[in-house]
C-alpha cells in the first residue's frame, strides 16, 4: 500500500468567505444518493452542474432537475470519456467501491483512469468522497491526525484510493470521509427494525446527515479550501442500541434486540472542520433529527 500523509492547510485564512461564481461548473463523477442531493443545492446557489452516470437510463432523471448529463464509464474493458465533462472548475468523485460485486482491483482502476483525465483536461480542483470506514475499530477516538489502520476490503481500498489522489500534485484534491450516512431515503429506524441478537449494543455510532453532507461540501467550495482531508461525521455518538432503538420507535416499526456488550468500537472526530471551515453541524444531537414518513 502506498505510503499515507496529510495536507497541511494552506491558502485559506478560514474567515473570509469567496464567493461562488454564478459562472462557476462543478462535475459530479456519481450522482447517487448525495451527488444528486448536492447538485440541487449548487443549482440552487446558481451554478452550472454537470453530472455523470454509466447507464443512459438514468441520463433523463438528472437532466429533469438541471443537471446537464454525460455518460461516463472508466471500467477496463468499457472505458467511454466525454471531454466536455472534465471542461470544469471543480470535479467531485463520488464513486464507493463496489466490493461485493468483487470490484477492488476494478475500483482502484477508476480511480487511477479517473486520475489521469483529471491532469489530461487540466482539473485544478478536485473532492473525493471516501469514508471513515478506513478506520479500523481500535477501541479508540481517531481524527484526521491519525493515520487510519483499516481493518475491513472496503476501508483497504478506498485508503489506497486516497493515497493515489494525494500523491498527484497537478491538481488539489480535498478528501472528505462520510461517517455512515442517513437522512432522505435512509431512515436510522429501519437499519436494524425487528432484529434480534445484534451484536456490539454499546458501541457509539458515527454518522452524518445528508444535510452535513451537503453543508460541508459547499462550504469547501465557497471557501475554496482545496488541499484538505476532512472527517465528516456528528460529533454525537450514542450507543447502537440507545440510538437504533428510538429511531425505530420513531418510524413506528418493531424495535431491534442488541446484545448489551461493548466489543470492538471506533469514534471518529474532525479537527479540521473547526480549525479549516468554522463548520457548525446542522444539528449537534442525532436524535434531533427528523424525519418524513415516507422515508
């Protein structure tokens, strides 16, 4: 694996904020669950998005809310890249790794394809979405000046998709790890609804909203603080069973049954956000966030 560092901030005085450019193109490489979400904001805030997918299917769901689309693919034996895609100010690369499907060695391809369009067309700015899953459960607090030590495929290989960004210099990359994500669509209270023996009862959680997702995002880009690796995770961490339990209750559906164990277990923590961005989560308890029936 190759060898791990970290961006020390530089270029932003963390108070001032730029403002965004009408003018400004942001390209989402992978407009799922958050990439469409974060795209109605930009389009909100009056930016040009473009926005990619591998099958033309979907094309006409993100040209439907403004997004100009593209078919992108960077597989080994299916490569297909429009230039007019990478023709942006900033390209966001939000494509998690597909392990069960046996994509590691595929995975790490993208990113090493996706890399090299990037210096091809001249990108100057990148984000790339990781995860805090490339810490391993050490029974301890870890933030971004912790070198992860992963323990699972996935935290392997998206660790090593970091490092591959990092070590490019042509262009800046900020790194942003997503906690485990909820809020539209992901209701807490029907991850583990109805079952029982669950192991880890008392281990804390580390998740993030989609709104925080979303909030800390853009204040990336308005702040063009480029060059950074940012956890992005709520800084409350109650326990599985406490937390689990009162989302279920909460949806109206059956309410999970964990083993009251504490086993190995992991908090996450950002530094970074506070001394780089001033970012203030939306809400600073997760039991306060609410939810849509429908959800």
């Amino acid at each position: 694996m190759p060898g791990y560092f970290v961006y020390l901030p530089h270029g932003i005085d963390g108070v001032h904020l730029l403002t965004m450019e009408a003018a400004m193109v942001v390209s989402i490489l992978g407009c799922g669950w958050y990439g469409k979400a974060l795209a109605k904001m930009l389009l909100k805030n009056g930016l040009t998005v473009k926005g990619s997918s591998t099958s033309e299917g979907k094309l006409g769901s993100s040209q439907a809310i403004g997004i100009r689309p593209y078919l992108i693919k960077f597989e080994a034996e299916d490569e297909l890249i429009d230039p007019d895609f990478f023709n942006c100010d900033i390209l966001l690369v939000s494509i998690p790794p597909k392990l069960k499907a046996g994509e590691g060695d595929y995975y790490l391809h993208k990113i090493r394809r996706i890399i090299k369009s990037c210096v091809k067309y001249a990108i100057r700015k990148v984000i790339y979405i990781s995860s805090t899953g490339v810490y391993g459960e050490y029974d301890c607090n870890v933030d971004e000046l912790n070198e992860p030590r992963p323990d699972t495929p996935s935290g392997l290989v998206l660790l090593e998709a970091e490092a591959l960004f990092q070590e490019e210099h042509s262009f800046k990359t900020t790194i942003i790890r997503f906690g485990g994500l909820i809020g539209p669509h992901r209701h807490p209270g029907r991850f583990f609804a109805g079952k029982t023996n669950i192991p880890n009862g008392l281990a804390p959680v580390n998740l993030v909203h989609q709104s925080d997702c979303i909030g800390i995002t853009m204040a990336v880009i308005e702040q063009n603080a480029f060059g950074y690796l940012l956890n992005a995770v709520s800084p409350d961490h109650p326990s599985k069973s406490d937390y689990y339990s009162e989302m279920s209750v909460k949806a109206d559906l059956p309410i999970p049954e964990f083993i009251n164990e504490l086993k190995s277990w992991k908090i996450v923590n950002s530094v970074n956000l506070s001394e780089v961005l001033k970012y203030e989560f939306r809400f600073q308890n997760l039991k306060e966030y609410t939810f849509d029936a429908t959800e």
